[in-house]
C-alpha cells in the first residue's frame, strides 16, 4: 500500500471516455482555424512568406530569407514542413491551406503525446491509487486510461492555447516537439524503441524550431529524472537500476547530439530579455499567467499540495518530477523573454499533466463548482458569439451591430449555409452535453474536465464559422492588400499588374502578405531601383523614410487599419518626368 499517495480511486471511477467522443472533440478542436480562413497578420502571415520563398526556391533552404531578410526566430524545420507540403501538394490546391497541413498534424501529434505521456506517468508506482483492504481499487491500466482522459481535456480547455495552437509558426512546432520528448521521457520505463526514437525526434526538432536552449535544458532534467528514478517498475517488480542508468546515458548522448546539431547549423541565438520591474509590466505578466493557462494551473496548484508528501520526501516519483521540470524550463523561458505567450504555450503538456492528477483527490463540492463556473461562463460567451452573429446578419439588437461597425469599418457580412449548420450542431451538442453532466450517472474521474473542455471547443469553433468573415476581416492583410491593388490597377494600363513595386519599411508579414495576396513583384527600394509605384509603412511616428522623395513619388492612398488601432500603409506613384 503506497502511503504516500492522497489518490482514493475504486474501479468504477475509471471507466473510459467513449473513444468515438474523445476523437469528435480533439476534430472539433483542431480543424476549426486551420480550414476555410486566410493566413493571420504578423507572425502567422510571415511564416507562411518564408514557406512560400522556399517553396518557388527563391532562398536558400539552410538560411531561408524574405526579401533579404531573416526569419526573427531563427527556426528551419516549420519552414522546411511547410514548403515541402507545398511542393508535394496538387497544384490546384491552395497554397496557404497547403502550408497548414503540417501544423495541422503537429497540432494532432501534440495532443496524442501528452495524452500517451500522462498514461505512461499515471502507471508509475507511487501515481498508483490507495490499494484497499478487500479490493476493488482501481487497475493500473484502467487507472491511468482515466487519468490520460483527463489530461487531455485539461490540455484541451486551456484558454490561451486556441489561437496560438492554430497558427503556422514555429511556436506550434515547438509546442508538438515539446510534447513529443515529454511522452518519449514519460514512456522510457515501459517501452525502449518508440521512446528511444521519440526522443531524438523530440528534441532535434525543438531545437530546429527555434528552441535550442529549451531542448538541451529539458534533455539535461529528463537524463537527471531517469538517473534518480528507481521505481520505474509496475508495482510487484524489482527495481532495475541500470535500466535507468542505460537511460540516462542513452538521453544525455543525444541532448549532446542535438546541442551540435543546433551549432552546425547556426541555430543558438541570445534571446534573453529580462521582464521590466515596473506595475504595469508585472501585472501584464501576472494576467497571463492567470488567464492563459486556466483553467489547468489551479489544478496543478492542487496537485502539488495534496501530494505534497512524495514532494518532500525525498524520493517523489517521475509522475512529479518530468511535468515540474518540463513547466519550471517554460516558465523561465515566459520570464526571460519577449515572446512570452508562446514560451508559456510549451508549459501546456506538463501542466495539463499536472491537472490530471489533481481529479482522483478533488471532493464532490470542488467537481461542482467547476462544472457551475465552467456551464454559466461558456454559455454566456457562446450566447455573445451568436447574438453579434444575428446582429451582423439582421441589424437587431442594434449596440451588438453598432459595436461590429465601429470595430470593423467596411466589414459586409455575408451568410453561408455550411458554418451556419456546423456551429448549430456544436452548439446543440453542448447543449446535450451539459445535461448529460447535470444528469445521474456513474462517476468518473475525468468528469469535472468535460465540460471546460468542451466548452472551449464549442466557442472556438463558434469563432471560427459564425464569426470566420470577421475574423478575416480583422485579422488578416486582406483588406489592406485589396485597397492598395483597386488603386493600382485603377492606374494602370489596361488594370494590369505593374513589373515590379518598391517598399520601404514594410513588416515581413507585410511584404508575405502582398506578395501573395496581391501578386506584386516586391523589390526593396534603392536608388538603382525604377519602378512605377512605392509602398511605406508610416505605423511608427517618424519621418518618412528617405526613400520618399516628394518630387519624385506622388501620395495615391493612405491606409489605416482601425482594427487593431494602428496598422498603416501609404501608396506611392512614381511622377513621370
């Protein structure tokens, strides 16, 4: 009887989530986003530049560039994924939906993982539930079926994963890698080839997304977690300590491996960015951590303190240890640098982990109050989402209609069947599943993660059909590049494209976004380059740039996103002499 453990579990706790469920939910979560929108501003539209240059072979594949310059995050591997989909894919085929495929299955592998990971962590001994005097404690297997259940609705409901997890950056690659070595680690015990390869592809390909450090760090604390694990073993077997030795040898050798991959191939960068010590930069800080990680960190609060004891006594088990080190790694990176919503989306996994072994020990009044908080916030945002919708359509109420306007100048909504049917059947569906939670039924242990979970799939998949014209709209360079080409091609012979356009002091999601929605041949402007017309970002207030010479360029529009406060682009037209 393990005494250590505060876990009470009975057999009839653990009965499976139906599988046909599960696999709905994880779809219901992982297409909407990916299908039927255009790529995102800023680092979503950027990516997707450096996929299409090296996708046509305009840059170098080791060293991919756009317009001569550099990715910010210094990644090869999301770019590489990216253009081989696109080489591989019909040509009929949309070129940005192609480029998503591969986040689409990094997306899949990241939930798969951690859901494998918190299985293999809930069968280690001292996870193991009370045995009882006459029986009926739940088996091993049985039990961490359930807690795997459980770990991936919690992954599933994290707030501030939705948007990040459904863009093509590298940050998607590092959270699927990240989840890809925590599963290889958790399983080292129980299998040798899958972990073994799980791990190299795990960590050479955190670190060819941009996260070398991360890599190396995590290799470190899993070589030290499977040095010290001496109870690796299903209950009943001896201790096999050069197993654990092999291991951590075996870890060690390719986190060496991986940190000379990395310097062959100029990968490690110094991004250290220490957080400013004033209020307002600390209570920004504070707030992510709160809203984005919720509702799995009060969980992983819980789980630390009802066992506490294994933490304190010396010889806490790898169930503990691998999640606390892969969420303290992710948490010094949030803290130390300037990405921080994406360093804090790599703590998901462990955390979510965490979380899962916080349901066996949670009382009946804690399970209710969560589905009660979780039931009334989600309806409440879902019944929003639909009223804006309605609004959009029919002008009725008129403050949800007027706000829209005023959020979204020139947004024309439009009505399609398909969205309409499928955020209808979700919404029906959350619907039948709340009363299936309110209802009488055996209890499981995974039950208080049912409806946070769903209720997080239910209003991103709201987003993203009701409200996808909108979003759009709004978040895409869509409507910037439209205005730009009406006037050019208003100026030019026969509407044509012009030969080539010179910019000054675009974004690289800019420059992506032109030369893919609005198919202009870019070039960087120089004295040596003549062409007809000249595109400036003026977002920043200072001067305009000196490529600007007003006798020589003509002002033609002026641009200016009020959607997100701020984005603006001026057109110019070469004067002819």
């Amino acid at each position: 009887m393990n005494q250590t453990t505060p876990a009470i579990v009975a057999q009839s706790a653990v009965r499976r989530l139906p599988r046909i469920a599960l696999w709905l939910l994880c779809l219901a979560y992982i297409l909407p986003g990916f299908i039927g929108r255009a790529p995102w501003r800023n680092n979503d539209m950027t990516t997707f530049g450096y996929i299409a240059e090296l996708a046509r072979g305009s840059t170098a594949w080791l060293q991919p560039t756009l317009q001569g310059q550099s990715p910010e995050i210094e990644a090869l591997l999301p770019y590489w994924l990216g253009a081989w989909a696109v080489k591989l894919a019909p040509h009929s085929w949309a070129t940005d939906f192609v480029a998503r495929i591969p986040f689409m299955l990094l997306l899949a592998m990241a939930l798969t993982t951690t859901w494998y990971a918190v299985y293999y962590l809930a069968r280690s001994p001292r996870a193991q539930p009370v045995a009882f005097a006459f029986g009926g404690e739940a088996k091993p297997a049985d039990y961490a079926r359930a807690m795997a259940d459980g770990g991936l609705l919690a992954m599933i409901a994290c707030l501030g994963m939705a948007q990040l997890s459904h863009e093509t950056t590298p940050a998607l690659a590092q959270l699927a890698f990240t989840a890809l070595s925590f599963f290889a680690l958790a399983a080292m015990p129980y299998r040798t080839g899958i972990p073994l390869i799980g791990v190299v592809l795990g960590l050479a390909g955190l670190a060819l997304s941009g996260a070398p450090t991360m890599a190396v760090l995590l290799g470190l604390g899993g070589a030290l977690v499977c040095f010290l694990d001496r109870n690796a073993q299903d209950p009943g077997e001896p201790c096999n300590a050069p197993r654990s030795l092999r291991w951590s040898l075996a870890v060690l050798m390719v986190t060496v491996a991986v940190a000379t991959l990395a310097w062959a191939l100029d990968q490690w960068r110094w991004r250290i960015d220490l957080p400013e010590t004033n209020w307002p930069s600390l209570r920004n800080l504070a707030r992510l951590l709160l809203w984005f990680t919720w509702p799995v960190w009060p969980l992983a609060v819980w789980t630390l303190w009802r066992w506490r004891r294994q933490l304190t006594s010396g010889n806490f088990g790898r169930h503990l240890a691998l999640p606390l080190w892969f969420v303290a790694v992710a948490l010094a990176a949030t803290l130390t640098t300037d990405a921080a919503d994406r360093s804090l989306m790599l703590a998901l996994p462990a955390m979510a982990t965490l979380a899962a072994f916080a349901l066996p020990t949670l009382s009946r009044t804690v399970s209710a109050l969560v589905d009660w908080f979780t039931l009334l916030f989600f309806t409440i945002f879902a019944l929003i989402i639909w009223v804006v919708w309605v609004a959009a359509q029919t002008g009725v109420p008129k403050q949800p209609a007027a706000n829209l306007a005023r959020l979204l100048p020139g947004f024309m909504p439009s009505f399609e069947w398909f969205p309409f049917a499928v955020a209808l059947a979700a919404s029906l569906v959350w619907v039948w599943l709340v009363k299936w939670r309110v209802g009488r039924h055996r209890s499981a242990i995974w039950k208080s993660l049912v409806l946070p979970a769903g209720g997080t799939a239910l209003c991103w998949l709201l987003l993203m059909t009701l409200g996808m014209p909108a979003v759009n709209f709004g978040r895409s360079y869509l409507p910037l590049v439209r205005n730009v080409d009406r006037v050019i091609r208003a100026q030019s012979p026969g509407r044509a494209l012009p030969d080539c356009v010179e910019f000054d002091n675009l974004t690289r999601g800019q420059i992506a976004a032109f030369q893919f929605h609005g198919r202009l041949v870019l070039k960087p402007a120089r004295g040596t380059t003549q062409c007809a017309w000249l595109l400036v970002d003026v977002t920043t207030a200072r001067p305009l740039p000196k490529a600007v010479d007003k006798s020589t360029w003509l002002l033609k529009l002026g641009v200016r996103r009020r959607a997100d406060n701020g984005e603006a682009v001026q057109l110019y037209q070469r004067i002819k002499p």
